[in-house]
C-alpha cells in the first residue's frame, strides 16, 4: 500500500518537482564563436564564469553573442585589439584538482613574463 495515494501524491510531486527547480537549478552552458588572429574562439560558460576558451581552425562567428559570455568576448576583442593585458572575467574552469592548482599558479604570472 503506497504511503500517498491519488491527488496527494500528484501533489508531492509536484512540490518536489519546484522545490528541485528552485534549489537546485542546474546552469546551462552557452557557447559562442568569436574571430580572433589566432582562429575562431569557442567560448564556454554559465553564469558561474567562463568554462573553456579554445582556438579552432575554423567555425562559423556568432551572430548574436549570450549575455553571460558578452565580457569574455569582449575582453578577449580588447586583448588582441592592444588595448588590454590582463583579464577579470569571471571563471569557473572545469578540471581535476592538479589541473585547478596548475591554472591557479598560472595566473600569477605576471603579463609579458615568463616562468619554468
């Protein structure tokens, strides 16, 4: 015998369901292609930051660039336009924990300097 049965069950679940969606939403990543000198950049993200940039050979632009990516491209366009050398958007890297420490070491390393 189920411990609710007929509406109050519908009703469980349908508590369940919102109170799921409301604390534990999941990001979607967005994704977009910006022109740079180096390629076509492939830009990932949520609203946690930006989760992977990297060069491709070719692709086809984005028209219409997602709110959550517009600073990276942004930034990345005044990079390669002269105009910056250092970056604040905001990043949320997908990787194991050698792989955060590795990237976290890398951005102390000041712009135009090298390291080893």
């Amino acid at each position: 015998m189920p411990l609710l049965s007929g509406q109050k069950r519908i009703r469980f679940s349908l508590r369940l369901c919102v109170f799921v969606a409301k604390y534990f939403y999941i990001y979607t990543m967005e994704t977009t292609f910006i022109k740079t000198p180096l390629g076509t950049a492939k830009i990932t993200g949520d609203d946690n930051g930006i989760a992977s940039i990297s060069i491709l050979e070719e692709g086809t632009i984005t028209k219409k660039i997602p709110t959550v990516l517009k600073e990276a491209a942004k930034q990345l366009q005044d990079y390669f336009n002269g105009k910056r050398t250092n970056f604040d958007f905001k990043i949320n890297p997908q990787g194991t924990e050698f792989q955060q420490k590795v990237w976290q070491a890398l951005l102390e390393i000041p712009f135009g300097k090298t390291c080893s």
